[in-house]
C-alpha cells in the first residue's frame, strides 16, 4: 500500500487548477442510463471513484467509445444489463445512484447494498422509500437491493425528512422519466444536485425548483444522450485554500467557482486568513495570526461536512478555542486522533469537537482513514514541523487528482512511497 511522506513547514508558494467535481460527474454518469445513445461528457476528474462508475456502467452494458484526458463518449444505446455487482460497489455508496435510472429505464434493479464506511452508517433508506413511492417494488436480499416496477414508475410527492444529496439526485433521475409530476420536498441544494438538473434538463427533463428545497419534475417519455462539462471541485479548492493558510504561504486558486465557496471563504476570513474573490480564481494568503473560530457543519449553502476534517487541521493552530459541531454524519471525527498523535488540544463530546490551538504540531506516522479525514491529516503534515508518513493513502486518491503533484508544484516536500 502506498504511503505518502511529508516534510512540514514548507510554506506553499504559487498556483494550482481546480479538476472536476467528484460529487457532480458521478450522478451524471448514472444519468447516462436515462438515456439510449452517445453521452459525451468533459472536464472529468480522474480519481478512483469515477473510474468504479464508468466501470458498473461498462458492466451495465454501456459502451465506453473513448476515454482520454478529461472526457469520456460513453454509448448507452445496449445498456440492458439490471445488476450492479458487490464487489464494485461494496468500494463506493455512490453506485447506489444507478438505482434511480435503472428503474425509470428498464423497470429493474438489483444493486448491492453499499457497505457503511468510516463516516457513519450512511443508510439509502429514504431512497428506497421514494422510489416505492413512485409504484416500485423495493426489497434487501442477500446484501442486495432488489427493485422492480410494472408499467413504469409514476409521479409522487415525496418529502426528505432528512436532507440528501444523492437520495435527491436518485428520484429526481427517476422522476425524470416517470409518468406524472413529481415533487421532491426538503431537497438538497447542493450545486452538483443543480447542475444535474440542468444537464437533464437540456437531454429534455422539465425539472423546476432546483437549488431551492422543492423540486418539481414533469415526467417525461425519453432524454436525449447527455453533452455536459463538469465543474469545478468546490471540495478540492477548499482543502487547497486551507493548505494556502496552514502554511502560511500565498496561493493563487484557479479555475473555482467562488460562489460554491462562499461558507469557507467567509469562515477563513473570520479565522483573519486573506483571502481575493476573483471571477474564477480566489487567492489566499496565510501568514497573519490565526484566529480561533466556531463552525457547525449543515447542508448546502451551509459550512460543508466534506470541509470540517481539512478545517479543524487549520484550527488546532490558531490562537484561542474553536469549538466545530458535525451535523451531518454521526461520525466523522476519525482524523481527531492522527491530529492529537501530532500534538493538536482536541477533545471531543458526541458530535461537538472542541479545540485549543497549540504553538506548533509536530510531524508522525499518520492513518488515513477516509477521503477527508485523509486530506485533512496532509494538511497538518504540511503545517506540522518534521516528517509525517501517511499510510492508506488510497482514501486519498478516491477523490483528489493528483494530490502530491499539485502540491510539490506548489513548493510542499511531499512524495509517494510504494
Ligand atoms: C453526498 O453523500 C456526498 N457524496 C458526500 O461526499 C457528502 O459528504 C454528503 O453528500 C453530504 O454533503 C456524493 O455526492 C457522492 P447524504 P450522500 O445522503 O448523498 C443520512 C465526499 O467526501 N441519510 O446527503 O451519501 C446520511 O446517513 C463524500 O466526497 C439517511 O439517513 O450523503 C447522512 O447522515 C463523503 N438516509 C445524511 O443523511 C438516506 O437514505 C446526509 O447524507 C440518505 C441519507
């Protein structure tokens, strides 16, 4: 397994580009199967996850036509296959967003029923309950998720009593092709559930309200291939603009969009970090004392769960206490003890983590436990004095491209280890 070996203290000095959104490009990709023909998407990132999509795509039946550098031609005309298999998705929850088009396309689905992971239980529950309140038949066999519908899914009225990303991502890509309305209530907002409105949208979807929490969906009998590019990562510029300020160096963040950031723009300039707006680049320059400040994880447009690990590595050096509450998922503390095992004064009460920065953290053999918390133990290390190993970095390369790369470019002394 490879390892990644940090020495800290190296103030990070340049620019760096921002890759395609993880958390756009998967749902898209799942849309593929909405549709019959050639989907031809750009701006993909190339991390682990995405490669395990277009894989249970190839194993649906869809045809890669090409793949190279950042854009796929993805054929779904043959697309017929029903099964997701375990161990595909058993590595990602995220295949559980075929469920959706499986159905609303050819009226079955068997789809394994994606592992916990580190962060929390992360149950598909309120998927399952929208898509049986579109007429499916849904029932968990043998680790499996079975579905089938007779004579296609029909419009409802479902409302989220929590609020999720994919889960609102799955019944609207279901809604899309059902017969009938749809409304979706207490929505997520998140800017990759708008943009694959958007997307269905031009195949030929009517969908309403997204970006707000009621999305209403006309359904329609068919969609066009998909022509889309991926934006921006808004989780990959945020852990960079954090990397800029744990440093203190000067960071030039380019290809953004600013307006995804405003939650960890404004939280950095309250910790007194500068951060420059441009219209699709933001520069942010550490070096000024780091205030201590609260933060309290929420859904979109709140301060994002997938920032909370990366932040609380900033804030164990700041001066005074920083108390960060995690709303979201029931556990994702899991880099709390790598931080400590660096000198960081954390102490943590159920979902409430409280923490008194320290002088400096020194370098350690560190765990990587999962994607963020990962991010967030190189983000230490980089602000750390001495040498950090990080082992179990394939958490990492699940969601970040090139890591080492854009930070060694960035003048951090950082490399791989097999
Ligand atoms: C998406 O996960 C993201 N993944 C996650 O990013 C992100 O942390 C999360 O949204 C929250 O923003 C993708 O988009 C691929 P949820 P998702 O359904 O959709 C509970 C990363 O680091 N819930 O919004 O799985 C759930 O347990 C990843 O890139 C139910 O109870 O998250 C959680 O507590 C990690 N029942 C809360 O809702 C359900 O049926 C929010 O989960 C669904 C969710």
């Amino acid at each position: 397994m490879d390892k990644i070996v940090i020495e800290g203290g190296q103030p990070l000095r340049g620019s760096v580009r921002i890759s395609g959104a993880k958390n756009a490009v998967l749902p898209i990709l799942a849309a593929t199967l909405l549709t019959r023909g050639r989907n031809i998407i750009d701006g993909i990132p190339k991390v682990r996850d995405v490669a395990t999509m277009i894989q249970l795509l190839k194993d649906l039946g869809a045809k890669v036509e090409s793949n190279r550098n950042e854009k796929i031609v993805l054929d779904t005309s043959n697309a017929n296959n029903t099964e997701a298999p375990y161990d595909l998705v058993s590595t990602m929850r995220a295949s559980c967003l075929v469920l959706g088009p499986l159905l609303a396309k050819l009226g079955r689905a068997r789809v394994s029923l994606p592992g916990g992971c580190a962060i929390g239980a992360r149950p598909i529950d309120l998927h399952i309950k929208g898509l049986e309140a579109m007429g499916a038949k849904v029932w968990l066999e043998k680790g499996y998720v079975h579905g089938t519908v007779d004579g296609g899914l029909r419009g409802t009225q479902f409302y989220f009593d929590t609020v999720s990303v994919t889960g609102t991502a799955n019944l609207m890509m279901a809604a899309s092709l059902a017969v009938g309305e749809t409304i979706l209530e207490n929505a997520a907002k998140e800017p990759e559930v708008v943009f694959l409105a958007d997307i269905l949208n031009q195949a030929g979807a009517k969908i309403e309200g997204q970006g707000t929490d009621m999305i209403t969906i006309q359904g329609v009998s068919s969609l066009q291939p998909i022509e889309c590019h991926i934006f921006p990562d808004r989780i990959e510029a945020g852990t960079y603009m954090i990397a800029a300020a744990i440093t203190e160096g000067e960071v030039l963040i380019e290809n953004c969009i600013p307006q995804h950031l405003e939650p960890i723009i404004l939280k950095l300039q309250e910790a007194q970090v500068d951060v420059e707006v441009e219209d699709s680049s933001i520069l942010v320059r550490g070096g000024r004392p780091l205030q201590a400040i609260n933060a309290r994880t929420h859904p979109y447009p709140g301060f994002p769960t997938d920032i909370q690990a990366q932040f609380m590595a900033l804030m164990t050096l700041s001066r005074g206490q920083s108390i960060i509450m995690e709303t979201v998922f029931e556990n994702r503390f899991m880099h709390v003890a790598e931080l400590k095992r660096m000198g960081a004064d954390i102490t943590l009460d159920g979902n409430t983590a409280t923490i008194n920065g320290v002088q400096g953290l020194s370098g350690a053999p560190l765990m990587a436990t999962d994607l963020r918390a990962s991010a967030s133990l190189v983000l230490a290390a980089l602000g750390a004095k001495g040498q950090s190993i990080i082992s179990r970095v394939y958490h990492i390369d699940r969601g970040y491209v090139s890591m080492e790369q854009k930070l060694s470019d960035l003048g951090a002394r950082i490399k791989r280890i097999k």
